[in-house]
C-alpha cells in the first residue's frame, strides 16, 4: 500500500470522496461492480450505488451504501435469446436515460453532493449514461466484466468484418484460424452466428462499449497481468490515451458481501466436507445462460454413465421448464447433489472439489482459475467461446466440449472421465494449480493487482475537483 494511500479518500473536513456506480443488471455484471465498490469502500470511499428496477440489488446487504433506484420501465425476467440481451440492454439506456439525468441531477445539487463525487464507474455497455455524467461534468469510468482478450475482440470487430470472417456464411468457415487475433478461431468470436439481424446487433452493441472505453477517464477490467500479460499491453497500446487499471481478481481482493440475485444453499458445503479430495465435478452453467431440455437429459446421463461424484447447481429456468430426466436421482444415488444455487467461490476453494464444468462465462474462469480448478467448457453464448478457447489451448488447464452445438451423452460421459480421471486430467489440474499461485501473487502486497488498485484510487483522486 502506498504512503498516505489508504486515507486519500477522505479528509479532516466534513467532505469525503465518494465514486457512484451504475451496473448493467444482470448477475455477471453485478458481482464485479460490487466487489469493486467494496474495494473502493475499503480505501476510504463512500459509495452511491445507481440501480434498475430490474434485477434490483437487496440494499440490505450493504448498508453503508446509498442506494439510487433508477426507473427502467422494463418487463420482469431475463430476456432468454441474444438478439433478445442485446435490445434489453440498449433498451436499459434509452429508458434509464431520463431518470438518471434527473436522480444525478438531485444528488449533484444536494448540499455538498457535487464537492464529495470523484466519478461514475459505469459498466461499460452503458454507454448513454455514462455520456450523462459528462454532461453534468462528472468524469466517467468504464468498467468490463470480461477479460482483456474479449475486450480486443470487441475494437477488432469492424477489421474482423473487412477481412470477411464475420460474419461466418459456412459452416467449413468456423474453424479457420483468426490470423490477426489469435489464438481464436472464428467460432470463438463475438457476432459469429445467428441471423444476420443478429449480427448487426452484436456489432452495434461491442461498438457502443468500445466509444464507452475510448471516451472514458479509465478502463477498469477484472483480470491480472499473469493471466493475460500479452492481452493486456496490446489493450493498453490500443488506447493510448486511456489509462487502464487490471484490478483482478476482484472476487479474491474484495471484502464485499455477497450480491447474489439467487439464494445460495449452503449446505452443499457440508456435503462436500464428507467427499474424497478432488473427487466431485462441480456443475455450473451460470445465472444467464440456458439450454434445451434435450441437452439437459444427454448432459444429465453423461455425468451419472461417468460414475464420477458431483454437485450440480441447476439454476431454475435453466432448460426453459425442462427437469432432470427419470431415473436420475436413482442412477446417481449416493454419489450426487443437486441443489439450486452454490456459494461457488467458497465450492471452488474446497478440497472435495476436482473439477468444473461450466458455461465458460468470464467470472466462473476467473474463479475456477483462482480457485486451482482444471475446467470443462460447454459455451452457449457471447464471450464464453473465446473464454473456453483460452482455457483449453493458452492456460491448458481445461476442456473445451465441442459437440457441434448439440451435447451427446457419450461424449460429455468422455470428457468427464479425461478431467477428472486421467493422467492428462492430472497435468491440467497441475496448471490450474499454477494459476491460483500466480493469482495469489497478484493480490498478495506488492503484487500487481494491489498496484494497480493503488493506481486506480490515485487516478480517481486527480479527478476530484
């Protein structure tokens, strides 16, 4: 920590620095900006948390938070296509828009408020109300949940699209190498398939959080520079101009509270305690990500024909009304745990646990890596391909499971005895391991993480007015 770092925000007067946020309301989303807010908090900063009717935060957990409850207008529940995730959140911005002005407005022009707000930390698919705060003459940062590598992906796209790899029209067209960015192939981009509406959505959408990083005063990213060095200084070279801060892994820097929108059932905890070291798959395909009721039954009878423990956290809603097929439970009796939300960070961190199958999504690699757990991916959609293909071919410590879209039992029963019960599942969980060291490192004192938060309170700090 550097000298006089950790009271920088705050002074001897009755004025005390204070960051707002703003993140997009989807589960993913939500967990990184709260980890950073704790860890703004912790160095000395009041936080005022700007938030959604939608998928709104329980303010009871972090009642040393002002909480801003911004009107969206939005039907209730998650929308279930990516054309449909993509309008819901171009829909957050134009319909947040207006209130937010007036809500920032109020705030700014309370007694004092404009003296105590260093700056908006907005997701960055929020690219309008972060142009909000500009226009109140508040500094904006951007924060991406993702890694450096999708970021890149992202300010690639419109190239990507000139040398004719996106969007894909072949089915032979998806395993081509991606020469300019790789180690990608085209099936791993953003905006790959799908109709070509689709398409141009995906685009619009990695186009606005691209202008949101290049216009802001910061780019704050959940990474760490052991774990995507190269990725990093090709972003940094990228924006020039935009100072960049790798806080990562905020889940293992953070001293925040849980801000999970579903209830975790923590006695899968106690059940792990009986279970044999590295003996259970973990399941997990995240709180956005879905999957017909055929995939569910084929991946349901490749766990139970590879006779290999397992604690599975089956979201509701997951297959669309789909339940585990009959005859299950019986099959897996003894040797299996079904439960409808895990505490997954504390299951990753248990010694029971062997291995991880999940959707790929960035904050489940973050904390499987972190955690020392060897990962098979299954992604569905978004930056999960890229994310698998990293964690399979750059960190070697997983399995990316390809079906050709559709799962079959035989190969999900295959790939779950390769990780958990091979000598080349041994060598990935060893890589792994070597992951949760260089993770540790970075959020040890001194490490880089540590220096770069220090960096990123600096950096707010020379924004204060």
């Amino acid at each position: 920590m550097a000298p006089g770092e950790a009271n920088t925000a705050t002074t001897g007067g009755p004025r005390r620095r204070r960051v707002l946020v703003f993140p997009i309301p989807y589960q993913g989303h939500i967990n990184p900006m709260f980890q950073l807010a704790g860890l703004l908090h912790e160095r000395g900063f009041a936080i005022t948390v700007f938030h959604t009717h939608f998928n709104a935060p329980d303010p009871s957990r972090h009642p040393t938070y002002d909480f801003v409850p911004v009107p969206d207008g939005l039907p209730a529940g998650s929308p279930g296509t990516v054309a449909a995730t993509v309008e819901h959140i171009f829909a957050i911005n134009s319909s947040c828009e207006a209130p937010f002005r007036e809500r920032l407005a109020a705030l700014l022009e309370a007694p004092g408020g404009r003296d105590e707000v260093a700056c908006l930390v907005a997701d960055a698919h929020l690219l309008t109300l972060m142009d909000v705060a500009r226009q109140r003459g508040v500094p904006a940062l951007a924060l991406r949940t993702g890694s450096a590598a999708c970021f890149r992906n992202f300010m690639a796209t419109p190239m990507l699209c000139d040398k004719g790899y996106l969007p894909a029209s072949a089915e032979s067209q998806l395993d081509a190498p991606v020469r300019e960015l790789p180690p990608y192939r085209v099936r791993d981009l953003m905006a790959v398939t799908g109709s070509r509406h689709e398409h141009d959505l995906v685009c619009k959408l990695l186009a606005r959080a691209v202008e949101a990083v290049r216009t802001s005063a910061g780019f704050i990213l959940n990474t760490f520079d052991a774990l995507e060095a190269a990725d990093l200084a090709a972003t940094r070279r990228d924006l020039a101009g935009v100072p960049v801060f790798d806080v990562g892994p905020l889940h293992k820097l953070s001293p925040a509270s849980s801000s999970s929108l579903l209830q975790q059932d923590r006695s899968c905890l106690d059940w792990l305690d009986a279970q044999a070291p590295a003996s259970v798959l973990y399941i997990s395909f995240g709180s956005l990500a879905s999957m017909s009721g055929e995939d569910l039954a084929e991946a349901a009878w490749g766990v139970a024909n590879s006779g290999q423990p397992f604690l599975w956290a089956l979201r509701p809603g997951l297959a669309r009304g789909a339940a585990l097929p009959d005859g299950f439970a019986a099959a897996t009796e003894g040797r299996g745990l079904v439960v409808g939300w895990a505490p997954q960070e504390e299951v990753l961190a248990h010694a029971g646990v062997g291995g991880f199958w999940t959707h790929g999504g960035w904050n489940s690699a973050l904390e499987g890596a972190c955690g020392g757990v060897p990962m098979l991916c299954r992604p569905c959609f978004g930056d999960q391909m890229g994310n698998a293909r990293y964690v399979e071919h750059v960190w070697r410590a997983g399995i990316a499971l390809d079906c050709g879209g559709v799962l079959e039992r035989g190969a999900v029963e295959a790939a779950v005895r390769r990780l958990m019960r091979s000598e080349e599942g041994d060598e990935m969980r060893g890589r792994a391991q070597e992951l949760r060291s260089r993770a540790a490192e970075a959020i040890a004192e001194g490490g880089s993480s540590r220096h770069s938060v220090d960096k990123l309170v600096n950096h707010i700090m020379s924004l204060w007015k």
